[in-house]
C-alpha cells in the first residue's frame, strides 16, 4: 500500500472470514449477492460529527486482492479447508459492486460510509481490512480536526510518527491528519507518497553536540539561514535559549540579508514562557520571529493556552494526535444489511440484547439535505437505494426514535452522499489528491453550524430515516420478536 506493491495483504483478515467463506462455498451459498455496510454508532471523545478518510487505501487493497502459493499452502497445512475452497482461493478475483462516501466527508453514526454488494465470499473476505483502513484514518483525521478547531486558526503540525502504532500508523495517519487540517507533518514518507508538506528543523541531540548552546545555534543557521527556526529549551530557555537565539540571529541569519523564522519551546510551562520569549524576541526587533509550541499537547490544552493569552503562532502535536489518545477506538463495523433471493432484495437485521448494537436492514444510502439559502446542513436522511428525494417538494423530517418529533423543510437541496467506487470489481473512481481532500474536508466543515462543533455537549445532528425505511425496520423487528415469544 501507499506506492509498496510487494507487500499483499489479502490474508490479513480474521480467521473467520475464511472459514466462513469455505462454509459459504460448501453450502452452495457462495455466490448468493450479499449487502454489507460499513459504519459506525458512535463519534470518539463525545464529539459532534467524525470525518471520513481512508478511501484510496481500502481501493488499493480491493484493486490488489489475490492468494498467492505460499497464502494457500497455509491454509491447505491448517486442514480446515476443502480442496474445492483451495482450489477457488488459487483464481479469486474481486468482482463486488462498492460505493462510499467520499473521504474529508463530515460523517455521523448509523449512516453507511462503505457498501459492498456482491457474492457473499467475496464480500464476506474483505470485512477486517475494510475495518482496518476506515477505523483508523477516520479516527486520526477526526482527532486533528478537533486539535485544529482549538488552535483557532494558527497552524498545527503532525509531529507524531514515534509514537504512532506501527509505522502504517505514522505514514497513513500522517495523511489522515492532514485531511483533518494539520498544515505539515514530521513523516518523510507522508510528504513523499502524499504530497503532506514534511517540516522539522532540531531535536536537543542537534544543541547537546556541540560545546555550547551558542556554538549549536550558530552552526544551524550557518546551514539553514534562510529557515532557522531553533530550539530553546535544552537548557533554559529564558536565561540562555531565547538570549542565545537572539544573537544569533542577529549575527548569522539577519547579517546574510534572511529573517529568523522562528523558535520553538518543547517543555516547561509553555504558555508562560511564550509570553516573556514574545518580549524578548519583540524588543530584539523581532517581531515577525514566529513561536513554535511541542510536548504532549491536545486539543483541550491547546485550546486553554489560547484563552490564557500565549503567545503561540503553530502547534507540534505528535502522540495524543496520531494516536486519538483520549478516544482511541473508532469503533466502525461491517454488517450484513440484506440478500438477494429470487431477484428481490430481502433485508436482514442483527438482533442483540444491546440496543445500541442492533443493526439498520436494507439496501440503503444516506443524504444531507442543504439550506439553499445559507448552504448550511440541516440533517442527514438515510433512505432505501431506490428512494430519491425531491428538493421541490416540502419533506417531513421525523426524529426515528421520537417519531414525534417531526420537521418539514423547504428550500432546500439534497445531495446523496455515496458515489460508485467499484463495478464488477472494476474500479470506477479516481481517487483526488490528498491536498484536494483537505481543501474538500475544510468546505464542507464550513457547513456544520458551530453548535454542532462544540466539544463538550455539541448538538445532536439528525441523522432520520425515510417512512419507507423506517416502516421496514419496524416491521421487520417486529416479525422477528414475534418469533421469541
């Protein structure tokens, strides 16, 4: 993935999906035509909305799907599999239709962001992956939107990739932080196969080299004039980093026709020292040197800095971003949604004692509905495949839970939210750049009122459902209840 075509990871699924693929080809069900969706119920650390990202990958991994020799010898040494499956293993080709909601998409729970429809022994294979890809990309993407929402417009850099989980955790979530708004990343990779803009400058290693913090600053920007940005907190910052720096500019940086670009502050109290490092700088005659804030920062001390007056102009966020440490489970699923028989589509539904984990039946796709005049979302409406809505007409809104809750909206424009990914396994989509993800991902965000994107206690954004859905699902749990009493 993301440019190395030597790794293939079609068995990296859970063990089940292969023996339930071998049951399925057994029981003569394997080419029975499946609907799967993939979604989530609920947003991580209590937010308003969650951000779709993941969607290149999950197509390279479906474009590349095959068992090699060496995959089927495996499982042949395993002696749970017949040699009918192992045999079909040898010629598999993915031949699903998918459709999914474009990546940088705001997105809310229940609401299918990926649907699969094809054999069920395909369909059925690419449930961990699909997981995989999603789960963790809408995770890191949502965490930095939330990180960038508090840096209220100064800049906010991914410095996260050691401490990331693995390194497709550094890579693939420096670029879902970027389609969640970081402006930079410290990962070379990320900037090499995404076009993510890599930036750093020193670690305290660079300072701790050399005799003297002096003799470090010097040398730096004897290299970098023209982007000498230093770090001043290896020894003190106020009584020898900021002091140092400012000579130094002075000497190597200013003498050579450059401006400083700036310094950054990694540990004490930051917002205290950026505040007597602002004096200092500014009375040195560097007003336009920009102050660089790191270690171990989230969105909620981000945003307390701001509000106590520091004196920052961009953030370095690393392990409580790349790796969503206040929430760190997206918490997506992959869920049978219906069947083809006789040529009718038949729905399903997953029961549980668990409210919450019941399942939304039927061949779906999800909506959000537009102000015309504004252009501000109103709500998202989930209806069956074959439903349209017309943005000529009123159109009751009704709460699917408190169905006596009920809005009728006009003027209004409707935009259905998934787009064709795949056909017969031929793929249908070319996947934007990652920048024109980000800059898709910030317009859309434009159009969530502020309500919905506060932090604590954000209002609720309706997510309903269709009379023809909503009756469906009734009637459909209903005669399955009826079954158990």
């Amino acid at each position: 993935m993301y440019g190395d075509t030597r790794r293939n990871l079609t068995m990296l699924t859970d063990f089940y999906e292969l023996t339930m693929m071998n049951g399925f080809l057994s029981s003569k069900t394997a080419r029975k035509i499946a609907y799967f969706d993939l979604f989530f119920r609920r947003v991580p650390d209590g937010g308003g909305f969650a951000l779709a990202a993941g969607l290149e990958q999950l197509i390279e991994y479906l474009k590349t799907l095959q068992f090699t020799e060496d995959d089927i010898e495996y499982l042949r040494g395993r002696k749970l599999f017949s040699t009918e499956f192992l045999k079909f293993l040898k010629n598999f080709r993915f031949t699903c239709d998918v459709w999914a909601i474009p990546e940088g998409t705001p997105i809310f729970p229940q609401e299918p962001v990926v649907t699969v429809r094809g054999p069920v022994i395909e369909a059925q294979l690419i449930e961990t992956m699909a997981l995989i890809i999603i789960n963790h990309q809408s995770l890191i993407a949502t965490k930095t939107n939330r990180v960038v929402r508090a840096a209220a417009g100064r800049s906010v850099m991914e410095f996260g990739s050691r401490r990331a989980q693995g390194f497709d955790g550094a890579v693939l979530g420096a670029r879902a932080a970027y389609i969640g708004g970081a402006d930079a990343t410290a990962c070379t990779m990320a900037d090499r196969n995404f076009g993510v803009p890599a930036a750093g400058t020193m670690a305290h290693s660079w300072v701790q080299m050399f005799d003297s913090e002096y003799d470090a600053f010097s040398a730096y920007a004897g290299t970098y004039p023209q982007n000498c940005l230093l770090l001043v907190d290896t020894y003190n910052v106020l009584k020898s980093g900021v002091p140092n720096a400012i000579r130094v500019f002075n000497e190597k940086v200013v003498s050579r026709g450059f401006r400083p670009a700036g310094i950054r502050i990694d540990s004490g109290d930051i917002t205290y020292l950026s505040l007597k490092a602002r004096a200092m700088l500014d009375a040195a005659g560097f007003s336009d040197c920009k102050i660089v804030a790191s270690n171990s920062l989230d969105e909620y001390i981000i945003r307390d800095m701001i509000i106590q007056g520091a004196k920052i102009d961009s953030f370095g966020v690393g392990e409580r971003l790349i790796t969503a440490a206040s929430d760190p489970v997206f918490g997506g699923v992959y869920k049978l949604v219906a069947v083809e028989e006789n040529g009718q589509i038949v729905p399903k539904v997953k029961l549980s004692e668990n409210v919450s984990k019941l399942t939304l039946p039927c061949y779906k796709k999800p909506w959000r509905l537009y102000d015309r005049a504004s252009g501000m979302a109103i709500a998202d409406v989930i209806t069956l495949a074959d439903e349209e809505i017309d943005p000529q007409k009123p159109y009751e809104l009704f709460d699917p839970d408190h169905v006596w809750k009920r809005k009728t909206v006009t003027g209004f424009t409707a935009r259905s939210l998934q787009v064709p990914i795949f056909k017969g396994g031929e793929c249908v989509y070319k996947s934007p750049l990652t920048e024109e993800i980000k800059a898709y991902a910030a317009k859309e965000l434009k159009k969530l009122w502020d309500e919905v994107k506060r932090f604590e206690n954000p209002h609720k954004y309706y997510v309903d459902l269709s009379p023809r859905l909503w009756e469906k699902r009734n009637t459909l749990l209903g005669e399955l209840y009826a079954r158990f009493e």
